[in-house]
C-alpha cells in the first residue's frame, strides 16, 4: 500500500531547519525547558533547553545563547543543545552582545566573560570588581563597541571596561554627566540617568527623576519604552509623545499593572507574560494582537531578533521591579 501523501509532506516538513523570525523565549522558574515562538505572530516553534535561571536570549548566525545563572546553554538553529558554558563565578546577572554578534559578554559574580560565538568559548576573564565589589545590574555597550559600561543598581556610578585592551579604566564614570554616551533613546538622552534594580526586558536604566514617575520596564533600541504606572500599563513612542494604556485584546479593557515579564521589539510590539497567557500587542493598532499560552507561568521574557549586520541587545536579569527617584 503507498505511503499517505500527507504524511510524507508533513515528514518533509518536521526535517526543515526552522524558519527565519524573530523568537521570543518563555523562560519557567520551576523547568529547564524554554517556550520558543516566533515573533511577532507568536506561533509555537517548541522548546529550547534552557540553563537554570535563564534571562537572556542572543542570536548570532545559526546559534542562539540563552544566559542563566550560573551557565551559557548553545543552540543550534533547530532550538537543539550543541554546548554549555559554564560560569564558575555565578550567579549572573548581566549580558549584551557587541555590534556585529562576535562576542558575548555576560556579568556574573563581579568579573566580565568574554564568550566568542564563533567557537562558543570563553576568550576571556576580567575581574572588573574586586577592589569596590558590586555585581552588575547591566551591561551597556554603545553602538561603536569600545567601550563596555558595567552599570549597578541605585548608583549613578559605572566601571568602564575597554574592550580593545581588555582593561578596567581606574575610577568611574557619572551617568548622569555622560549623555553623549548615553544618547541612544536606551537610556535616555541628555538626561539624569540613573541605574534601577532588576526588572525584565532589558534597560539598564531610567531617566526624568520624580518620586511619582512610573516604572521602566522595557524599551527598544530606537526608543520606545513599556511603563508601569499605579493604574496601567503604558507604551511611549520613541519621539517621546503622549503614553497609550496598552489593552487587552480579548475584552479591550486597559491592562492593570503587572510585575510579570514584559519585552519590547524593535518594531514597538509590546510582549506580555500574563498568568499563563502570552499576548503580543501593537500600541499603534495598526496589527491586530497575538495569543498564545504557556504550559506554566513565566518568569522571564527575552527576545532574540533575528541576526542582522547590526546585532546590539542591552539585557537584565528579571523578574523584578525598577523605580524612578
């Protein structure tokens, strides 16, 4: 008897390299299996192996680096586990990716790793710490790569690492007295700036001092950010105009402030992690939301675009609130 047509295109199918999109990883307290979907449909592309306390997720060719506490896990481009890094000085707390997605720098009990992703080795240690302790709160990389800020919660204080030397520049620098280094729309731009504690989507700081302004949750590289204030949860267009209350796409209600993980793309979608329940939403409402649903709660939320010429990510550890002064 022939073999059913429709099960051999669907054998066909399962033996192709997933497709390219943006993903979006779904890490669990209690599983070291990450939800994967693609972004910003958020259709199940499966699950991925995920280090114990997983936070981050960065992309660089085939691979994908999801960071947790204490170690590197590395994916090929079918979410299959090819490697794991070990962070001997766990846990770890912080981790970006330079410009063109050559090296992967993650923060973990007061030193800097240096992980190439060619080879997804450690190139380097650097004890950036040991003199004034302090574990960072994030990293921040500015677009040229020279340069690497190491940046702690409720200080307005960052250590410096260059990066072509390899060598932690003496003394620190003041956020608040660098805006052209902080000039990015990612921390604000000509503006105090001030690191806050831990809290999901990958901002390393906040801006506009008040004792009433809102959280920061997340923003994007362009500039556009998710806020949380006492009664909703909002959405700031890059050019800074009036904040729009994000909505729930079932029952068009406003969303109430929520301390679950949040995550923002480059394109402005907003990613919510909502009692098993994963929404995507455009502020502008030109695209209609996307839902899907976990197996279990979130704990954290990391975007991983899809590699590009021009790879830069700024990420933290979550969950976790930040507060503006």
């Amino acid at each position: 008897m022939p073999f059913p047509r429709f099960l051999i295109v669907l054998a066909l199918l399962a033996a192709l390299p997933l497709a390219a999109a943006d993903r979006l990883f779904v890490f669990h307290a209690d599983s070291q299996e990450a939800s994967v979907f693609a972004a910003p449909s958020l259709r199940s592309l499966g699950s991925a192996p995920a280090p114990q306390g997983a936070f981050a997720a960065f992309r660089a060719g085939d691979k994908t680096f999801l960071v947790g506490s204490a170690q590197v896990r590395v994916l090929d481009a079918d979410l299959r586990a090819t490697a794991s890094i070990e962070l001997p000085d766990d846990p770890a707390t912080a981790a970006t990716f330079d410009a063109l997605g050559q090296q992967l720098l993650v923060a973990a009990g007061g030193r800097l790793y240096r992980i190439d992703t060619l080879s997804a080795r450690i190139d380097s240690t650097l004890d950036v710490t040991s003199e004034t302790g302090g574990e960072a709160t994030a990293l921040y990389l500015p677009p040229d790569g020279r340069r690497l800020y190491w940046l702690r919660a409720g200080s307005r204080q960052a250590r410096v690492v260059d990066l072509a030397t390899n060598l932690v520049l003496p003394g620190t620098v003041d956020l608040a007295a660098s805006p052209d280094v902080f000039s990015s729309g990612l921390l604000g731009s000509g503006a105090q700036v001030f690191p806050a504690g831990l809290f999901s989507g990958g901002v390393a700081g906040v801006f506009a001092p008040s004792q009433t302004a809102p959280a920061l949750l997340a923003a994007n590289a362009a500039g556009a950010k998710l806020l949380r204030s006492t009664e909703s949860l909002l959405y700031v267009p890059a050019d800074a105009s009036q904040p729009v209350p994000l909505a729930d796409p079932t029952t068009g209600d406003a969303l109430a402030p929520t301390s679950q993980p949040v995550a923002i793309g480059d394109d402005g979608t907003a990613y919510l992690a909502l009692d098993g329940r994963l929404l995507a939403v455009d502020p502008s409402g030109a695209k209609s939301a996307s839902t899907a649903w976990t197996l279990s709660a979130a704990t954290g939320l990391a975007l991983a675009p899809e590699p590009g010429p021009e790879q830069t990510s700024l990420t933290q550890r979550s969950p976790g609130t930040a507060s503006l002064w």
